[in-house]
C-alpha cells in the first residue's frame, strides 16, 4: 500500500515538471538526463515546414524542427526543449542528429519525386553548436554520408549568435558557402537588428520573423517594406515567416518579398504528410 502510494506520488510529481511555473530543479535535473536518453530511445523526430515561393506559388523547400515526445510528459515545446538541450551541451548530438536526419530525409524525397523541382532542407543552428563543433567539418562529412549536394542545404543562425563572434563566424560562413550551402539570418527583426551586420556578414538569406507580420499595422508594414527593400540591395532573398492570413500574403507580394512560410500554406508536419503534400504539389 505504501509502495503504490509512493509510486502515485512519483508519477505525479513527475507530471507536475511540464506544468508552467511548476520546475524545481530536482525536475529539470531528470529531464535533463532524460534528454540525453532522448536520441537513442528513439524519442526525437522531425516535422517539416513548407517554404512556398511567392511567385510560382509552389513549395521550394522545408524547414526541420525538432519535437521530442517525453513518454510520460508528452510532447515538450520545443522551446523548453532548446533550452535544455543548450544549457546541457546536448544541443551538440542533438544537432547532429538533426543535421542527419534532415539531410537524408531530403535525399528520399528527391528520390521518391523525381519530377519535382529540386527541393532545399533549413536546419536550425543553434550557438553552442556554432561555436564549439567544427560545424564545417561536420556538414562536410553529413553532404558525404547524404550524397546531398550542397546547395540542398540552409543554415538557419540567428544573429545573436552572430554577434558573438563576429570575424570567426565570419570565416566559418565562408568556408560553409564555399560548401554551397546557404546561410540564413533567421528571427530578423527582433532583438537588436543591425542593418550593418546584414550587410558585413556572410548571409544569403534574411528571414523576417513572425512577430513583424502578426500584426501588419502601418508601421511594421513600412518596416518589413525597409528590411525587404534593404535586403535586395544587398543581393539577399527574403523569407517572411509566420504567414497566416491571405491578407498577409497579398501585402508581402505586393512588396516582391520572394518566399513565405506560415501557417496559411501548412503548420510543420510528418513525413507522410509532406509526402502528401509533395504529391498532390498545391500551389498558393
Ligand atoms: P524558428 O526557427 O524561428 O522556427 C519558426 C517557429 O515558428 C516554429 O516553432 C514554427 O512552428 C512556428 N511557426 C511557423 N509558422 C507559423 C505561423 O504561421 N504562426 C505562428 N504563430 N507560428 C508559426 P517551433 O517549431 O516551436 O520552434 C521554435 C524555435 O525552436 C525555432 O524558431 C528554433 O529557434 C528552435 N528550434 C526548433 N527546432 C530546432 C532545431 O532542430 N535546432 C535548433 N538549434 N533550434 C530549433
Ligand atoms: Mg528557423
Ligand atoms: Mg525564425
Ligand atoms: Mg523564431
């Protein structure tokens, strides 16, 4: 009797680390060490965003995501999880894993739809990962493993993490484009964007972050009209994220803004959900 009571109290106090506000750190510590189970338990997976071209209207690419269903706990945000995996230093197999997986995953699609024009994969970078693995060697032996070609692939940085170590990211960036891998400026337009860093830096992509379009008053319209317009001037494509509305998409066309992502073309789904996607090849 004292067993099973003991036992209920273990599960629910299990439970209760997921609840907001309810993380002791005797909590977070067994989510970390479960987190570093996560991979081999064969907890770990990926959805995938479509990235639609605005003026073909077709899907050109997708975006990896990581989600980690906990056995217990469910699906953790992934947010949460990042976090974790970052404070850990798990980020580092972690994105591994996910640099991988995405890569073939890719490399079966390109197969399974011979037709289609060829597809490009984002990976999330994260700053750990930049800055302590030979991130070029890395994605060197990941192309080779994959058989993908390069420019199959896109790194999403943010540029925080560019700020850090500006001339050694520099030089890493070059090295990875020379790969023919693309770089992209993720979560533009928050924190503290720097017109000069879009400039000086290694990018080739800008991706506008969803809380400019979330709410496309006059003046963050003018605003993502500038980062745009300044974007073209330097030879970089842009991305908006976070695209719900046909409104939203109708403005950002209007701007010659090349890609979207967002919930009005698909949230991030399975695999066999892309491959729905990819068959019935939608157009927007
Ligand atoms: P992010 O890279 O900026 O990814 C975009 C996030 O916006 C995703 O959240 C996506 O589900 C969400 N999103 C997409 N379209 C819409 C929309 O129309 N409306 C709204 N409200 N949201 C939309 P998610 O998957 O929860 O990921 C959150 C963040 O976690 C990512 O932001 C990224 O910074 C990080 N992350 C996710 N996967 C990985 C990974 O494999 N590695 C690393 N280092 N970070 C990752
Ligand atoms: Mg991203
Ligand atoms: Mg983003
Ligand atoms: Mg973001």
């Amino acid at each position: 009797r004292t067993a099973t009571n003991r036992a209920k109290q273990l599960g629910r106090g299990r439970l209760e680390i997921f609840r907001p506000g309810m993380e002791d750190s005797g909590n977070r510590l067994r989510l970390e060490t479960d987190l570093s189970r996560a991979i081999e338990r064969g907890e770990l997976s990926l959805r995938y965003q479509p990235i639609v071209s605005l003026t073909s209207g077709q899907i050109v690419g997708f975006e990896a995501l990581v989600r980690w269903q906990h056995p217990e706990a469910g699906w953790i945000p992934s947010d949460q999880l990042i976090a974790i995996a970052e404070e850990t230093g798990l980020i580092i197999p972690i994105g591994l894993w996910v640099l991988q997986t995405a890569c073939q995953q890719l490399c079966r699609w390109q197969k399974q739809f011979p037709d289609l024009q060829p597809l490009t994969v984002s990976v999330n970078v994260s700053s750990k990962q930049f800055i302590q693995t030979d991130l070029v060697a890395q994605i060197t032996q990941v192309l080779q493993e994959t058989d993908l070609p390069g420019n199959h692939l896109k790194l999403e940085l943010t540029e925080s993490l560019l700020m850090e170590s500006e001339s050694a990211a520099i030089a890493m960036l070059s090295q990875l484009q020379e790969l023919g891998v693309q770089i992209l400026m993720d979560d533009f337009g928050t924190g503290y964007s720097n017109l000069a860093r879009m400039r000086n830096l290694p990018t080739d992509v800008v991706k506008v972050d969803k809380s400019l379009i979330q709410s496309l008053d006059a003046q963050n319209l003018a605003f993502v009209r500038g980062i745009v317009a300044l974007a073209h001037s330097l030879s970089k494509t842009v991305v908006v994220e976070g695209i719900e509305t046909q409104e939203q998409l109708a403005q950002l066309r209007e701007m010659d803004c090349a890609y979207g992502q967002g919930y009005l073309f698909s949230p991030p789904v399975d695999i066999a959900q892309v491959e729905n996607l990819l068959s019935q090849s939608p157009h927007w």
